[in-house]
C-alpha cells in the first residue's frame, strides 16, 4: 500500500478494508504539509502494518516473487 501520509489519505474504513501488511509513504523530510500525518501512522500501527517512509530512510525497494511473498530492502 502507498499513501502520501496526508491526513484523510488513509481513513479507518479504507485501511480495515485493505489491511495493509506493509505501506510505503513516499514524502519528502521536513515537508510543507507536515506529512505524514500523526492520526494516519496510529491507524497504520494499530492494524499492524509495518511502515516504511522515505523521509526516514531514502529510497525504499520492495520485492515480491510470484508466490506473493515479499522482501523490502533500504538503500
């Protein structure tokens, strides 16, 4: 799952829907809107998702086989 972290990006209904295992949010450090948006990473965490944000750690490659396992690896 991709969000841009805004906050109605990702609402508590679209999130139970999808249940994302993992989410990239791509944004920039230190940003104008000042994403990603507190509410929208507390929804994330408490279905459980692991978060990956590119202000945090640069570029972020997932990789996914056909048995739809997949690795992400920080670069």
């Amino acid at each position: 799952m991709l969000i841009t972290g805004s906050k109605t990006s990702s609402t508590t209904a679209f999130i139970n829907k999808v249940e994302p295992k993992i989410c990239l949010i791509g944004v920039g450090k230190n940003n104008n809107f000042g994403h990603p948006n507190k509410a929208v990473i507390e929804r994330l965490k408490v279905k459980g998702a692991s978060i990956y944000r590119t202000d945090e750690k640069g570029e972020i490659l997932i990789y996914v086989n056909d048995k739809k396992e997949f690795e992400v690896k920080n670069e």
